[in-house]
C-alpha cells in the first residue's frame, strides 16, 4: 500500500490510445490507495477535428453529426464509469503538452501520469514527441506507465548519482512509496574487466562514502535508511540498471533529471525515447 498521508492531486494525460488504457488503470489505482483527487486532460488536435469535421459533413442526412470534442467526452465518460472511477474531464484544443502544463497548473497537481507505446523506435508519435517536450518543461514528477497494474507498486528503486539535484527523487519514493521495497541504485567507472583489482575496490569504496554522504545529508528517519536497500555496481548504467530492473521484478524506476554525470546522464539524454526504450517497467520522472 502506498502512501496516503499526503495530499496528493493526480493528472492523467491521455491521447485515447490503447497505449494511455494502462495509465488510466495506474492513475486510478493511485487515487484509490491515496485518496487522491484524479483529472483527466485530453488535449484535442486542431488539424484533426476540423479533418472529423470534414469527413462527417459527408454522412448521410439521417445521421445526427457531433463534433470531435462531444465524441472524445463521451468516450471517455464511459470508460471512467466502466472502471467506476471518479474524475473530472478537460479537454482543450492545442498543442498537446502546453494544454498538459496548463492544466497541471491550473489543478495544482503534484503528479502527471500518462502511457506510452512499447516498440516505437523509429517512428514517432505524435504522443511521443509530446513526452519529450514535458520531460523537458514540466516543473512536476511525471510518471510513465507501461505495464499492467496488478496491484500498488511493490519493489520501486531509485536511480541516482549522489548529486544534490538527484535528491528529489529519493524523497518523493520515500514519502509517496513507504511500504514498498525501496532499492537506491548507483553505478560508478572502474577498471575494465580486465584491469587492476585494487582500483576498482578503491572506487567501489569511494562510491559507498559517497552513498553515506548523500544519506546524511538528507536527514532521513534511521527506520527508512535501514530498509533502504543499496546496489552499488561498476559498469554501463544503462546495461546494469534494465538487467536489474528484469530480473529483481520491479515494477517502478524513478529517476531524477538533473544530475552531474553517469547515470542520471546516461539514462535520460535529450529525448524521452532514451528513457522509454531502455526501461521495461514504469518510471517517474522528477525533475531536479
């Protein structure tokens, strides 16, 4: 069970696609265990109504048209009654990620939570390139969902490279994830394979120094940093961490993005799809 003693308003931004069906299970399975307020945002394309307009002018003369937005709202009023969820519906015409950040505003969210599509590496959705742009501008933890919910997420790890600004993350897993297993999960460079054993202890040492430093600087409760499980490993982050994530079933990463090198880096880059590629679970995004 997650956390419910803070006061959370949750958004969800939905393209309705299939791919968005699994944020909308997520988004309600939130609002339940947290009690949360839940909205729903759909931002509608210009150029696509005024392409349903066209196309239904052509219907026959006993057909009753409607427009975009009516058929969009009524969709998704029965897939929210369908599922017995209670939420408000936004919708508005324009670019898809300013009408996200608007509302996020607007709302006072604290989380957005939205899908996205699993084998899209070449062709980009229009949905896609909306996830680049609000990784780049939302001020708020974005939270991408790609798998089934079965249940309130039970093992959640949080990537992080010891830098002030990759903080955040490790405080909202803890606060909104008490009950799960929390894994803080840290690589560092080291000698090749080959290469000299006493350095790359040295710098596994150094990284642990690091790892306590980072803690005490937090001033977290002694009770969450003794259930606070580290994996400190040298290698290629986007390597260790996925092959982690496969075989320790976990079912959320969340990822600070900023940070000063390595992983923080390496995982996030300039794109979404860096991060939505190499990750088979969900991930939360938590900006510096």
């Amino acid at each position: 069970m997650e956390d419910n003693s803070v006061d959370h308003n949750l958004l969800l931004a939905t393209d309705l696609s299939c791919r968005c069906d699994r944020a909308l299970d997520r988004a309600a399975q939130l609002a339940k265990s947290w009690e949360a307020t839940l909205r729903v945002v759909h931002a509608i394309d210009p150029a696509y109504a005024a392409r349903y307009t066209k196309i239904t002018q052509e219907l026959p003369s006993w057909h009753r048209s409607e427009d975009y937005q009516t058929i969009a709202s009524r969709r998704l009023n029965r897939d929210l009654k369908e599922d017995n969820i209670d939420a408000e519906i936004y919708m508005a015409e324009g670019v898809p990620h300013k009408i996200i950040i608007e509302a996020a505003s607007r709302e006072n969210s604290n989380l957005v939570i939205t899908g996205v599509g699993r084998d899209e590496p070449v062709a980009r959705t229009q949905f896609g390139s909306t996830l680049d742009e609000l990784l780049k501008e939302l001020s708020i933890p974005l939270l991408i969902v790609r798998r089934r919910v079965r249940g309130p997420y039970r093992h959640v790890v949080i990537a992080t490279d010891f830098s002030s600004a990759s903080q955040p993350a490790l405080e909202i897993a803890v606060r909104w994830f008490s009950d799960a297993q929390l894994t803080l999960f840290h690589t560092y460079e080291g000698a090749s394979l080959g290469g000299d054993a006493m350095v790359n202890e040295k710098r596994k040492a150094t990284a642990n120094d690091q790892c306590d430093s980072f803690l005490a600087e937090m001033a977290l409760e002694p009770s969450v940093i003794n259930r606070l499980h580290r994996v400190i490993e040298k290698g290629y982050p986007e390597v260790l961490l996925c092959d982690y994530v496969r075989h320790e079933e976990v079912d959320l990463v969340v990822l600070g993005t900023q940070g000063r090198k390595g992983l923080l880096k390496a995982m996030i880059g300039s794109t979404a799809q860096n991060l939505l590629h190499l990750l088979e679970c969900d991930t939360m995004v938590v900006r510096g």
